[in-house]
C-alpha cells in the first residue's frame, strides 16, 4: 500500500506546527509506537465559517460518520474509515504527526475534484511535437500555481455540499484558471458554455486518497479526477486563461516524468500520460 509522505515529518502548512516525526516503518496504525503523542492543531482560521465543521469536543454526537449527513458527505471513497474513543475519525492510512483538523473544514474525508484539461504540444507548422528520445507525442496540461504553497498544480477544489462533481470540475476550472469569480455577467455566459460542452467529454482518472500536506490523523483529502483532452486542439484554443481565486498564476505545462507538483497531482498526471500513451 502506498505511503503517505508529504503530510508527515515537516512543518504544518501556514503556521509553526512541527509535526511529531513518524518513519515510514511506523505510518500504519496496527504498526506499535507507543512513544507517539502529536500535537493537537486546528487552525483558528475555521472558526465560525460556514464551510466548515464545529469541533468536535462540543457536538460530537452530531456527526453521522460514514455516512450522508444532511447534504455533507462524510463517506470515504477509500474505505469505512474508524473512529477513536473521543469520536474522532481516523486517517485510513495512518499517522501524519499531527492531531486535529488543521486547515481542513471536515473532521474525516474533505471532498476534492480535480480537472486535467491537455492537449498535445505542437509545432509551429500545427504538427503534434514527439520528444526526440521517447519517440512519443507531448502532452501539455492546464495547471495554476497555488496561492498557499506557491506549488503548481491541477485548478482543484473542494467538492461544496450538496454539489454534483461534474460542477464542481467545471466550477473549480473556470475559478481557478479563468478567473470567472471576476467576470461580467456577458463574459461569464460565453465561458460557462464553452466549458460546458467541452466538460461533457470527461474520464475518471482516479477516486480516493491525496497525500495533502494538511492532512492529519483526523481529516484528510480524497479526490476524484477527470481528464478532459482536447484531441483537436481547437476547443481549448479558445480559452482564454486567467488565473483566479486560490490561482496565482497559470499556463499550459509541458508533462514529463520531471514535473513538480502539488500533493499528489503528478500521479494523476502519470496516469492521464499512460491513457494517452504520450511522453513522460
Ligand atoms: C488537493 O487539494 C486536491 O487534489 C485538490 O486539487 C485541492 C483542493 O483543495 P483547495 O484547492 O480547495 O485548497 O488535495
Ligand atoms: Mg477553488
Ligand atoms: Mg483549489
């Protein structure tokens, strides 16, 4: 089973938090590490928002673990996750170093979906580009980097409760690598039907586990990525990128086994590469 690694043995992300070291040999919970005792850490930056859980101390009772509760999903894609003695869930693959929610607005599983938009790279003469060494054509994707990090990544966000996935792709993609959040009602409509009809055409890439640096040993991120590819190159030609939102930046990246990203975007990456036979 894959190992979780970049939320473990760093700092917590925006604060001072230094996780509690856990080796690679004692990540799984049946693995015995008696000495482990993190900190507990919930940023106070959820406090008193919406989007996010009270803590549990107060209501525990209230939450309906694994299961639909009201329209928050708080079912795993990965697994019935377990729940401590304090009612706590559990990270279903194991310890991060550090207790609490972090950053995170759900205790358990927060709902992610991840838009890869790719076209093949090409020539001037409109010819796909084929890397001279692989002999396999390149593929490029949409990517922004990311306000909290500064990391480059897939223009993804958290799934809003109640929403159906195929929006949140499109929402999250046109926030993030559109900047719609700040366009006019005209402007918004051209896009929103571009995007629509290009985002009929998607592939579940992947469903389950990211290895999100907020994670904690209470509440972690799950995704589910779609790959929508322009094999014309025509249709995305026509968007006009803009970073928005949580985006700093953002722009057409070539994709090779090279690439730096965010959490765990360059696995997701790999396999819209294997779907497509393309370089890496
Ligand atoms: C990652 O965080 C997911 O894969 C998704 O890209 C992203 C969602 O969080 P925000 O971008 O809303 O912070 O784990
Ligand atoms: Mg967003
Ligand atoms: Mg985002």
């Amino acid at each position: 089973k894959f190992i979780h690694a970049k939320c473990r043995n760093n700092i917590y992300p925006l604060s001072n938090i230094q996780r509690s070291e856990v080796p690679d040999d004692k990540v799984i919970w049946n693995t015995n590490f008696p000495e482990y005792n993190p900190i507990n850490y919930t940023s106070k930056a959820l406090e008193g928002k919406p989007w996010a859980d009270p803590s549990i101390e107060n209501e525990s009772s209230m939450f309906k673990w694994n299961k639909l509760d009201g329209n928050v999903n708080r079912v795993s894609f990965i697994t019935n996750y377990c729940i401590d003695e304090h009612n706590y869930p559990i990270n279903p693959y194991g310890r991060t170093g550090i207790k609490g929610r972090g950053l995170l607005g759900r205790w358990g599983p927060n709902h992610a979906a991840d838009p890869v938009v790719t076209r093949w790279k090409r020539n001037q003469d409109n010819s796909i580009t084929v890397n001279e060494i692989t002999n396999k054509p390149i593929l490029q994707f949409v990517g922004i980097q990311r306000r909290d990090s500064g990391e480059w990544a897939i223009p993804g966000g958290m799934v809003d409760p109640g929403e159906k996935v195929t929006v949140t792709l499109r929402r999250e993609f046109m926030e993030e690598a559109m900047n719609t959040l700040e366009k006019s009602v005209e402007e918004l409509k051209i896009v929103e039907k571009t995007i629509e009809t290009f985002f009929r055409n998607g592939e579940e890439i992947y469903k389950g586990y990211v290895d999100d640096p907020r994670n904690t040993d209470n509440a972690w991120m799950e995704t589910i990525v779609f790959n929508f590819h322009d094999a014309s190159g025509k249709i995305v030609g026509n968007f006009n990128l803009q970073a928005g939102d949580d985006a700093t930046n953002v722009k057409w990246i070539d994709i090779d086994c090279n690439l730096i990203l965010y959490s765990s975007h360059k696995d997701f990456i790999q396999k819209i590469v294997q779907k497509h036979s393309s370089h890496w």
